[in-house]
C-alpha cells in the first residue's frame, strides 16, 4: 500500500508541475430544484457538471482551485444527489462597481491531496437580495447565508476517479434590521452555525450512492 502511495504521488507531482492547468474531476449530475433547502434533493431537468480545476500548485501537496457547476448535495441515508449550485458557489458584488450581489459562474477552492485522500475545501456566501426599507423609516437587509462544504475523497488509482466519502457542510446566517425612530436602532443577528436550528453543529454526511469524480 505504501509504495502504491508513493507511485501516485509521484504521478500526480509530475503532472500537477508539468500542467497544472490541465488537471480536473469532474461529476456529472442534475441541478437541484431547490436552491436553499439543503434536505431536498429534487433535480432539475438540467444537466450540470460539478468540475474542480487546479489553478495553482502551493506546494507540499495543496492546491488551489477553481470550481464549477457546484457540488453534490446528499443526505444521509438517502440515495438521491442533485448538485447544489446555488449556495456552494453562491454571490459577489461591490455596490459601486455591481449594483447588487450577482450569481458567481465560478468560485476558489482549496485543496489537499495525499495520495491517497483529497480534501477540498469550498467558502461561499448565498443572499435573498430581500432587503428593503419601509415607511417609518424601518429597514431589513437581505438574508445572508454563509456556506463551508468540506469534501473528502478517495483516490482509486486503477480507475482514474475519486470517489466522495464525505461533506462537512456548515451554514452561517447574520440578518440586520431595525428602525431609526427605535430606541435600538440596529437589531443584528449572528450565527456561525444555522443548519437545522440556532447553534447546531455541522452536519457530517455520508453519501449512499457512489459518487465518482473522473480525473481529466
């Protein structure tokens, strides 16, 4: 096993330093239906590809790269995938320079690989673009919801695919609002971790179909 490991790594070195730019996986899927609601699996009729590119090698077996299509959302024990694309790759803007927050066609990611185990590890931001300001002079932001998906794989080296054995998948939420008539004229609200209610943990999900990731 160990010198199995050593080979890969010698390949992957020679390839990622030959090409970096050259070196993908990729998971064909259905885009989910439903763009927040992380326990409905329900597909689109769309077809999308969750595709992790290298962009750059940092060294010591971390890489940077680019994602698109989003990933594969799961539940535990349950056999149905659709890939989230809404809130794994999610929004970016600057007021001056975008108007509002747009949808981002891709977004960073970072990566470690063993050899044998890859880890890749995905931040986004995802809004409702819900805010407004009411008579009164009363106001509310939009709700912003923040995502970490960790994703570990396994590498078979015979096929030439990395199969996913796990997401870490967390959401954040923070939401302002308030009144300047108010003797408390900001309301803010925040949680590093809003999954299923206020202050959960992480959710550790264990895919039960085999989802593959082919090398390119």
């Amino acid at each position: 096993m160990k010198i199995m490991q050593i080979l890969v790594l010698t390949l992957f070195s020679f390839l990622f330093q030959s090409n970096v730019f050259g070196i993908a996986i990729v998971y064909n899927g259905f885009e989910c239906l439903n763009a927040i609601d992380a326990n409905d699996l329900s597909p689109k009729e769309t077809p999308v590809q969750s595709k992790f590119e290298v962009i750059e090698d940092v060294g010591d077996g971390v890489f940077r790269l680019s994602l698109t299509g989003g990933i594969p959302r799961i539940v535990n024990d349950n056999h149905n995938v659709c890939i989230d694309s809404a809130t794994a790759i999610g929004y970016s803007g600057i007021p001056e320079l975008d108007g509002l927050p747009k949808p981002l066609e891709s977004i960073n990611a970072t990566a470690y690989f063993d050899g044998q185990d890859l880890m890749i590890v995905i931040s986004s931001i995802y809004t409702d673009l819900s805010a407004r300001r009411n008579p009164f002079s009363s106001f509310s932001t939009s709700l912003i919801l923040t995502f970490t998906n960790t994703l570990i794989l396994e590498f078979n080296p015979q096929a030439s695919l990395f199969i996913l054995k796990k997401v870490i998948r967390n959401r954040g939420f923070t939401h302002t609002s308030g009144s300047t008539n108010s003797i408390i004229p900001f309301l803010e609200t925040v949680l590093p971790s809003f999954n299923e209610e206020v202050q959960d943990k992480p959710k550790i999900l264990t895919p039960v179909s085999n989802i593959e990731y082919m090398l390119e």
